[in-house]
C-alpha cells in the first residue's frame, strides 16, 4: 500500500509527518478506459503557434510513491494539452520513476542541489531575500522571530529551486510552444516557483500560472506557530488557485477577503464495479490508509476491540502501509488490544488490487479515524464501491459523509466507544434503510467525486483562462 509522501521539511509548512488526502497507492499504468474518458477534455491546441503546454509541478509524482490522486487527473490533463511535462519539487537526482505516463507527457528532476542545508542558501541570498523584488519575507523580526525565520527559510528554499529549474528549463523542450500553463499541485513551492518564471524566464510569452490547495498548505492553525509563511506572496503568483474543498476555501476566503481568484475544483476516483452491499455476518469494517500518527489507525483498533467487548460480530481489514516497522508494530499492538475479533492487515495494495478487492469483498463499512485530512480520496473510493462511512468530521471529510444518510460523522475529538456507538447505528439498520444508505453513498460519489466529470471541469477551466 503506497503512502502519500508527506511534504518535507524543506517544503512543508506543517509536522514533519504531513498530511495528505490521498490513502492508497494506484497502478503504475493507466487503463485504456481512462484514456477514452480523458479524450473528452479540451480540444488540444492546432499548429506551433497554437499549441498548448503544461507544466506540472508536484512533490514527487511520478516518481516512487505520494500524489496517486494524480494517476487518474493526468490522462484528463494530457488529452487537454499537446505536451506535459511534469517536474517534482522536492526530489532531484537518483528518485525512480514508478508511474506510467501517456505519451505525451514527459518527467524532468532538478538538478541535485550542492548544499542541502536551507540556511546555507538564506546566507548565500540574503540580500535577495530581504531587499530583493520578489518581498517573500512578509514578517519583520521584531514583530515575530519565529515567523520572520519561517518567512526567510520559505524564500531560501523557493530561490534555490527556482535557481535549479532555470538549469533544467532548456532542456524541458517548451521553448517553442504557444501558450503555457504552469500548474502546482501544491499551494506552496511550486506556486511560488510558478510566479517567479512567469516574471522572469517566461515573461516574453504567455503564460498562465494556477495551483491546487489541499489542507497542509492551506491550514494555518495546524502549522508551526500557526503560520504558513509567505502566504501573500504565492497568492500574487498566481492568477488562479483552486482549492479541492469547501473547507480549504474557507482558510484562503478569510486569509484574503477580498480575493477573487479563489475556485473550489474537487478531486474525483474513477467509478468502481458495482457491488451489492449488504450487512454482514460478522459485519466486516475495513479502513484504507497508511499508518502516521494522524491517520489514527490504533483508534480504529480500539473501536474493534470495544465493539468485541459489546458482544457484536465484527472483523476488521485494514488495508495500507508500505513501511514494515510499522506495519508490524500496529499489528502487534491490535494483537493486544482485540482477542478472537478477525483482523487481516493487508500492508500495501495497488490502486487497481484495492478496486479489486472492493469489488469482491463483502465489506459492508468503511473506517475513517483521521484526525486531519483535505476531502479523504480513501472514502470517495468506499462511496463509489456503495459502501457506508463512519468517519471523523476532520477536514473536509463532512462535504461527502452526511450524518445519518450516507454514514455517520463523529466529532474528530472522539472516543473508540462514541466510533463504536456509530458503527452499531449502522449495524442496527434494518435491510432496507441499509441499502438506502449504500445507495447514498454511491450516488455522494457520483454527485461529488466522479473524476471523470471533476477532472474535465478543472481542465475546461484551465483552458479557459487562456482567453
């Protein structure tokens, strides 16, 4: 089960651990019927001059594991544009290639850094930093050392790869294109990067800049200090940025009131084999993630273990994690905690064998402790294979799991008894309020996270700001 790379500390604004919306990984190649959906975005760009480019700045994607939301976005992406390339912030020379791309979309890594330490590059560009044009530095440091510090760290970090693309840029093959869209995944780095070629490497062609928001780059109050530096700068490089929920809109809409570039664009999982669900006996949970603290795995092995003490049949499928110490550690502390309940822990599974076992497995609720996410990709999966949700209203996990009609949504600061209680609503229905509630969950998919018809809106967009 491949992990999100959680942003690293020398581009994340939060923890070390990050957060991610994404649970599982996906297969490294890309289905035929995909392609077909994809071919229904945007008309691509007729002749030299008109010709269409993307550039797509990402963590890590296509390279080892993180970002999978993007192995269903980019085949919408390459049928929209006549070339794609895709450049990872945060990996250079040595990271392997895991992910398939279609044909034309094409992968670059920045050149290795000399000095990997950011506070070399703050003292190596000091002047720019403090007295430069670009101002990323928003914090005086007699108002507050610590975010003066973040501020200087951010622009230390953004100047090194901003240096490190313009080695990379000529050989990338764009120099000869029509219009140009550069698009970060990320509101941080890769927005900031954006705005800086658009001003200085790209100012003589025309080029459009735009990025996703997700929960990490957005959400101020569970970062360090509760800052994110930098933030007025990279919201002046781009023309658009599409937050993927309501609740990620909400941080940039009161950190920049009067913002008219702000767009919620969600993200979306293909449409799954349809299975009939029913209640089972034992009423079999199963939960998608990797194991980082915040995904709260253990909490979701202590509501099996409560719902053992209560007398009620349950087994429980975890499906995720890649990382063996901790795969087997939480498998050891289940083992603890839950005596004769059946539990199977499956360690990593592709996106297609997770798709797979949905559509053969009578699974009859889906898991979701997290005590933060963006919108959770893991439970569009499960509403899209009709399952109920019993999660935790972290994030934007509320906008797809309706209380009492999809599934249930408990408080984040929650106990493994008040997620068992929800659990048994659920087990308690009756057969025909069960299959209504499976039924609500897939038509939730199909209203809010078909990727088909979110990925060709975002792309329409997309095309659209080129005038």
């Amino acid at each position: 089960m491949a992990t999100r790379i959680a942003p690293s500390a020398d581009v994340s604004p939060g923890s070390s651990q990050g957060r991610s919306d994404g649970a599982h990984g996906a297969g490294a190649t890309s289905s035929a019927s995909g392609r077909a959906d994809a071919a229904a975005a945007s008309p691509k760009g007729t002749g030299a001059a008109g010709r269409r480019s993307l550039l797509l700045l990402t963590d890590a994607f296509p390279y080892e594991v993180g970002e999978e939301f993007l192995e269903q976005e980019i085949e919408t992406l390459c049928a929209a544009y006549d070339d794609v390339v895709i450049v990872p912030m945060r990996l250079s020379h040595g990271a392997r290639q895991t992910r398939d791309l279609p044909a034309n979309a094409r992968c670059a890594l920045l050149p290795a850094s000399w000095f990997t330490d950011w506070r070399f590059h703050a003292l190596l560009r000091a002047p720019q930093i403090l007295l430069g044009r670009e101002r990323m530095v928003e914090t005086p440091p007699w108002k507050s050392p610590g975010r003066f510090g973040m501020d200087v760290r951010f622009a230390a970090i953004a100047l090194s790869a901003y240096g490190r693309m313009r080695r990379l840029l000529p050989s990338l093959g764009l120099e000869g294109t029509g219009h140009l869209t550069i698009y970060s995944y990320w509101f941080f780095t890769g927005a900031a990067l954006g705005g800086m070629l658009r001003r200085r490497e790209l100012k003589r062609r025309p080029v459009t800049v735009v990025s996703r928001a997700h929960a990490y780059d957005v959400d101020e109050a569970d970062a360090p200090r509760g800052y994110i530096p930098s933030r007025s700068f990279v919201m002046r490089a781009v023309d658009r940025v599409y937050p993927i929920s309501d609740y990620a809109a909400g941080f940039l809409r009161r950190r920049f009131p009067g913002a008219r570039n702000i767009e919620v664009r969600r993200l979306g999982v293909p449409p799954a084999p349809r299975h009939q669900r029913h209640r089972t006996d034992p009423f079999h949970l199963v939960s998608c993630s990797h194991m980082a603290p915040y995904k709260r795995v253990l909490l979701i092995a202590e509501t099996v273990a409560e719902l053992e003490r209560r007398g009620r049949r349950v087994r429980w499928t975890h499906i995720g994690e890649n990382d063996v110490e901790r795969l087997e550690a939480m498998r050891a502390r289940s083992a603890e905690l839950i005596d004769s309940t059946p539990v199977t822990f499956t360690g990593h599974l592709t996106n297609s064998e997770v798709r797979e076992l949905y559509a053969t497995t009578d699974f009859a609720c889906f898991l979701n402790c997290s005590d933060g996410e963006g919108v959770p990709v893991a439970v569009m999966e499960a509403q899209a294979a009709g399952m109920p949700v019993v999660a935790t209203a972290a994030g934007g996990t509320g906008e797809i799991v309706h209380d009492g009609e999809n599934g249930r949504l408990v408080p984040v600061d929650v106990t493994a008894a008040q997620v068992a209680d929800a659990v048994e609503s659920v087990m308690d229905l009756d057969d025909a309020q069960y299959a209504a509630t499976s039924a609500q969950a897939h038509a939730t998919w199909a209203r809010m996270s078909d990727a088909q018809r979110q990925y060709r809106e975002f792309v329409d967009a997309l095309v659209a700001l080129e005038g």
